[in-house]
C-alpha cells in the first residue's frame, strides 16, 4: 500500500505522520504544500516542515517527502485551503507509483467537516479521471483520516513534546528578525493556548 499524506507542519499532521509511520507499514510520500497568500504563514510553515521532516526520519523510519507551491500573495481574498490540497494531492498522486490512499488531518470537530471533505473528494475525483482517460492512476484512490476521532488535546498527547515544539499553527504570525511569532488571536493561536491550559507543563 503506497500512502500520500498531506503535511502542513501543525499539530494535526504531525501526529498523522507518527500514526501512519508507528502504525503501518505503508510506503510512505509526505508532500508540504507552500502555500503563499495575504496572511504570510509560508516561511514559518516552511521552518517547521523541514525541522519534523528531518526529526522524524532519525526517530521513525524512511519515507518519500516533497513540496509544491501555490503563490496567491497578491490576491486580496484568502483562496480555500481544502481545495488547493485537493489540486496538488491529485497531481502528486498521478507522480507517485502506486499511490492508492490519500491521508489528510482532518478532525471531527473541524468546522464543517463532513462538507468540506466531500467537496474535497469531489475536486480530487474530477481531476483524477481526466488521468484515468489517459490510462494513468490507480482503479481506486481511497482517502483516510487517520486522527479524525482525536481532540485537539488528544492530538497534542500523541506527539513527544520534543516533536510538538517544533510545529507551527498560527495563521497569521508576526514577522521578527531571524523567524516568527505567533499571532496569539488567530483561531489556530487560540486552540493551542487551549490545548496548554488543559494540559499544563
């Protein structure tokens, strides 16, 4: 079974990526999708990857990993996020042998989730076919949802603390010099300073 997973570099995704290489024997490709838009996250995002990319091939094992980038900075309107996953998974799919099974971090309590995730499907299903017409892909692509279940507190309880450290969440953080800040008003800012409340050192 060959396993794509969508990685942003936060909370949520690293421990997708500890599941899938703890839990499965999959070949395993991690693609990061540098995503450039008005809110400026792409460099922080960036440094984060790289940093739980490398940690997590010493502790774990090997795995494929590669980025793609979608620059929406001059734009005023912040595009769908779900949607630019759906394009690039589909394309990084068609590039990867045998890949069968998309993973995303998706949770349960995601805001309209179930909505989201179907359209999600709809954008990658439409896209793949037009490969399959051309003889490419696979018969089947199932899409998985490895910590679904999970509550943000469960998500930071599944990570070392050594690991959780080095992710990044916030939307919107605050350039300073030789790195970033968290923002600490962004709704993603707001859910990890819940997640320490609930769990204090």
């Amino acid at each position: 079974m060959t396993t794509l997973a969508m990685f942003s570099g936060g909370l949520d995704s690293t421990a997708m990526l500890v599941q899938l290489l703890e839990e499965t024997s999959d070949e395993l490709r991690v693609h990061h999708i540098r995503m450039l838009n008005k809110e400026g996250r792409a460099g922080a995002e960036q440094q984060a990857v790289e940093a739980i990319l490398a940690w997590c091939r010493r502790r774990y094992r090997p795995f494929r990993s590669s980025e793609s980038g979608l620059d929406f900075a001059s734009l005023q309107a912040i595009p769908i996020d779900y949607l630019s996953i759906a394009y690039v998974a589909c394309q990084v799919a068609i590039d990867t042998p045998g890949c069968d099974r998309i993973a995303v971090a998706s949770l349960s309590s995601d805001t309209a989730i179930a909505d989201r995730s179907a359209r999600q499907r709809q954008v990658f299903d439409a896209m793949y076919a037009c490969y399959r017409a051309r003889k490419l892909g696979e018969p089947q692509v199932e899409w998985i949802y490895p910590v679904y279940e999970c509550s943000k507190a469960q998500i930071a309880e599944m990570l070392p603390a050594e690991l959780a450290a080095l992710t990044w969440s916030c939307r919107r953080p605050v350039a300073r010099k030789g790195g970033w800040d968290p923002c600490g008003a962004c709704k993603a800012c707001l859910a990890r300073q819940n997640i320490s409340l609930q769990n204090p050192a």
